[in-house]
C-alpha cells in the first residue's frame, strides 16, 4: 500500500487527515486492538492470503526491504485513513504497525 503497488479505498474526512493523523502517529501510546483494517487488505476477505509461517515472514522481511530503502518513493502515497503521507509519516507509521503487531504475538 504504501509503495502504491496494492490499491486501497480512500475515505480519509479532514479529521483523518489533520487530528488523527498526528494523534496516531505521534501521541505516545500504544495502539489499541480490534480496529478494523480496510476491505482490500483483510485476509479474510480479499486481502494476502497465509502461506507457511516461513514464507510469511520472508515476505514480510522482504517487504520492509523495499519500504524502508532510500530509492522507494513514499512521497504524497494515500494511507485509507490518513490520506496523503510523506515518507517521514509512512515510516513512522510502518515502525507503529509492526511494533503493534509484535506486541499482539508477545514478541
């Protein structure tokens, strides 16, 4: 999403993209669970489906690789909730995710 490579349905309001954005990207608090995740990226739905454990975390490492290099252009991406985001944001933004994510396995 954030390379631009899975499209996501935008319903970002003003509030979104000004007071939430900076709340949930710089409040210093851990994110809560149960927030639904968008249609396109549910693996319940029509999201990445699992494959093995291994070959989910190779992905996933994989993924990180091409998001976090200096040549990716995150510059103005849309986030579904936040809108447009620089990559300043996108990497905050992905450093909170997988830190929320760990943090539900207990790692």
């Amino acid at each position: 999403m954030a390379t631009g490579e899975k499209q996501v349905r935008i319903g970002a309001g003003v509030f979104n993209r000004t007071v939430l954005k900076w709340l949930v990207l710089y409040l210093p608090v851990r994110w809560p669970g149960g927030i639904p995740t968008s249609p396109e990226l549910d693996q319940e739905r029509v999201g990445t489906k699992l494959g093995g454990f291994s070959a989910d975390v190779a992905q996933v490492e994989t993924l990180l690789d091409v998001v976090t290099a200096p040549s990716t252009n995150l510059d103005g991406t849309q986030h579904p909730m936040f809108g447009r985001m620089s990559r300043a944001e996108w990497l905050r933004w992905g450093y909170l995710h997988v830190d929320h994510h760990l943090r539900q396995f207990g790692a």
